[in-house]
C-alpha cells in the first residue's frame, strides 16, 4: 500500500514539473514579446461567489508592451476577457484585474492579449487551481 502511494505521489510531482515546464517557456523574449510567469489568487484560492478579487498576473516582456485584455477560463469554459486595473513595469512587473468567481470552478487559466508590431498577440496560458463557493 505504500508503495502505491509513493507511486501516485511521484507520478503526480512528474506532471505537475513537465505542465510547468509547457506553460511557461524558458527561451530569450523576441523583441516587444510579453509572456506570463503565473498567477496569484488572494483567500488562499478559495473565493465567494458575489465578491470581485484583485488578482495579480506575473509576467516578463521586452519593453512596455501595450495591454489590450486579460482572458480568463473557468475550467474550460470561457474565455471571458476584461480590461487590466493597473499594469507595472519595472524590476517587479505585472497587471491587476478585478475578477469575479466560478461557482464550482478548480481550474483558472489566463493569458493576455497585448499589441507587438502593430498586431494583436497572445501570451501563453498560466493557470492556478481555485474553489469558488457561494
């Protein structure tokens, strides 16, 4: 028995190292490129419904890319996509987006849409895991 746990724990650290490794790639930025680092939810992840959240988006980029929208997906429903609060450049950089809770939602995905060379681009897909209640 405890070997088969020690099996499913493994197994579960492996996939959560290789899903890491795929959002978020690990080469240079090109030039005007935005990309995501991760997302931080407040209340631990648990969040009521009827109550808009400040969340944090994390992110590198070449220069001061202009942000158009941020785009969530609840458990694979969505997009749904709002205006950025507040984004900061800098040594630290990232955008503030008021979000609102899924009822019986666990998986939050984001990615932002933002302007490089005159053209709307996609960032990569960040996720985190959360549990919205009533």
């Amino acid at each position: 028995m405890k070997g088969v746990l020690t099996a499913i724990l493994m197994s579960v650290a492996i996939l959560l190292a290789i899903s890491s490794c795929s959002t978020v790639p690990k080469g240079p930025l090109e030039e005007g490129e935005l990309r995501l680092l991760s997302i931080a939810v407040p209340d631990n992840g648990n969040l009521k419904m009827s109550i808009q959240y400040l969340v944090t988006i994390y992110f590198e980029a070449d220069g001061k890319p202009e942000i158009r929208r941020v785009c969530f997906s609840w458990s694979g429903e969505g997009p749904y996509c709002v205006s950025a609060k507040n984004v900061k450049y800098g040594s630290e950089r990232y955008i503030e987006v008021l979000l609102y809770a899924h009822a019986d939602s666990n998986r939050l995905e984001c990615y932002v849409e933002y302007v490089r060379d005159g053209k709307i681009r996609r960032t990569n897909t960040v996720l985190t895991y959360v549990t919205g209640t009533a």
